[in-house]
C-alpha cells in the first residue's frame, strides 16, 4: 500500500519531465493522430523504484533482466524518440540481445531442467536451457507487440503478475512474492495513467523488460505450461504477425487490416476500452483454468 502511494507521489513528480519524450507514431493503419505528443517510456516510472526497492536481491536473475532488458528499451526508445522515427534498434540486434541477456540470467538461476505435465516429469538436460531462453525472449517481444492501445499491455501484465505471485505465495517462494507485489503495486499506478486516453505510454523500457520478467519467473516456478495458457492473448497477437507477414511473404497478401491483432479489430470499429477489457476477460478466464488444471 505505501510502495502504490509513493509511486503515485513519484508519478505526478515526474510527469512533467517525462513530457519532453513524445512518442512517434506510424503514419499508416490505425489512426492515433490524437495520441501525438504524449509522452513514452514511461516503464522507467515501473521499473526504477522496484529496483530500488528489491535492491537486495541485487544477484537475483529476475532483478538482472529487469535492468538489463529495461536498458535495451530505453536505448531502443531514446533512439526513436530522438530521431522521431518508430524505428529504433534494429530488430536483428535487439534479437540477439535478448537472447544473450537470456542466457546470462539462466547462468543466474539454479535451474531444474525438468519439464513437469500431468504429474509426469520429463528430463530436458541441455535442451531445457534452450526452451527457456525461448520462453524468456517471446514472452518480452510478445508484450512489446501487445503494447499498441492504452492500458492493453498495463492490463495483461498486472493480471499475469497476479497469478505468478499468488502461486509463488502458494509455494513460498518469498523473493518472486516480494518481486510481483512491488511489479504489481507500480503497474498498478501505472494504469492510471496508462487508461485511456492515456496521459504516458510505457515505452520498451517498460514492455520488454517486464514480458520478460514475467517469462523467467514462468520458468522459474516451473509453469512453462500454464503460462503458455494463460497467456493466449500474448500469444495471439505474437501469431497474428507471423501470419501476416507470412501472407505476404507467400503472395497471399493481407490477411488481416493490420497487426497485430488489436490493431485489425480497431479498423474494425472496437473501441480501445473494449479490446483492453476483452483481452482482461480472456486473461483471466484462462489464467483460472490454467491454475485449476495445475491444482487438480
């Protein structure tokens, strides 16, 4: 409660100065003509106080991928804000960053390479190392795609930290508790400002670092799987690029109005606050079956 009341102190704080960081803008698809000007990177208000307030888990892996991924979408934004472009690092480069980061947390983690479904425990050796870099890095590019309308990313992160965090209670895992709750507290303040119309957007900073925070505690609780339901609407928008731009490699063409996903239904005509609440509603529908199928 007084982390979400000193991030309110510190939002108001520095709204002011996170104005000078207008965020560029596609001049094709959808129209947000409106939104220009309002300023971006604001996952900087997240994830500086959650560092600071965890600063004793300072060797911790999700404290490392937090920073680390956290300063590859600050350079990421600096570079488009700077030169007013919606292109920043170069996806290649960004790629293999990602994937380096990866590695270097797993170094951090006492792994098990153990993958468990259905009560049935399957020895991965090596190859486990591989499908959790894998996990790490969709799930950070999966929140950076999901990022495109206001509070839609806000939204899907708090209630996925909700759900890693009451397990990790469940389990009594106290550092992933105390990361989750201090995640949840400031996305939640976040939000606020983050709703639509939003007065901030969160920026790579925000979206990169924390989809891929969320992916290592999937892996470090042992939830590969249920984060993979859970997550569908994250997966969802990941495969509605893949297809489009498949379409087009094969001459198909365009197969939806535009990715991702939140994008075709607003040419549509959806408004933001119902593809946020839609995407809440799924989230949630799915993340309790997800914990139902794992305590049956």
């Amino acid at each position: 409660m007084w982390m979400m009341i000193s991030g309110f102190s510190f939002f108001y704080i520095m709204m002011g100065y996170m104005r000078r960081f207008s965020q560029p803008f596609r001049t094709d698809g959808a129209k947000h003509q409106q939104k220009i000007g309002t300023p971006t990177m604001g996952g900087v208000l997240i994830i500086l106080p959650v560092l600071l307030k965890c600063i004793s888990f300072i060797t911790h892996p999700v404290w490392f991928v937090l920073c680390s991924f956290g300063l590859l979408g600050l350079a990421d934004d600096w570079l488009k804000v700077k030169y007013t472009s919606s292109s920043g690092i170069s996806a290649k480069i960004k790629f293999i960053s990602q994937i380096v980061l990866s590695m270097l947390a797993l170094v951090l983690c006492d792994l098990d390479t153990h993958l468990t479904y259905n009560n049935i425990s399957y020895d991965l050796g090596i190859l486990y190392y591989v499908f959790a870099v894998f996990i790490i890095v969709a799930s950070s590019n999966a929140m950076n795609l999901t990022d495109g309308i206001d509070g839609l990313a806000t939204s899907q992160m708090i209630i996925m930290l909700l759900f890693l965090g009451v397990y990790a209670q469940a389990i009594g895992n106290e550092s992933i508790v105390l990361f989750t709750l201090a995640l949840l507290s400031m996305a939640a303040v976040f939000l606020c400002f983050n709703w639509h119309p939003a007065s901030i957007f969160m920026g790579d900073v925000g979206s990169l670092s924390i989809g891929a925070v969320i992916g290592l505690m999937a892996v470090i609780l042992k939830l590969e799987i249920w984060y993979a339901l859970a997550s569908v609407v994250l997966i969802g928008e990941v495969v509605s690029v893949i297809i489009q731009v498949g379409g087009f490699k094969i001459g198909y063409g365009r197969l939806f109005r535009m990715a991702p996903y939140h994008h075709h239904l607003e040419l549509k005509g959806w408004s933001e606050l119902e593809i946020v609440f839609s995407g809440m509603c799924v989230t949630t529908v799915m993340g309790l079956i997800a914990a139902w199928l794992l305590w049956i």
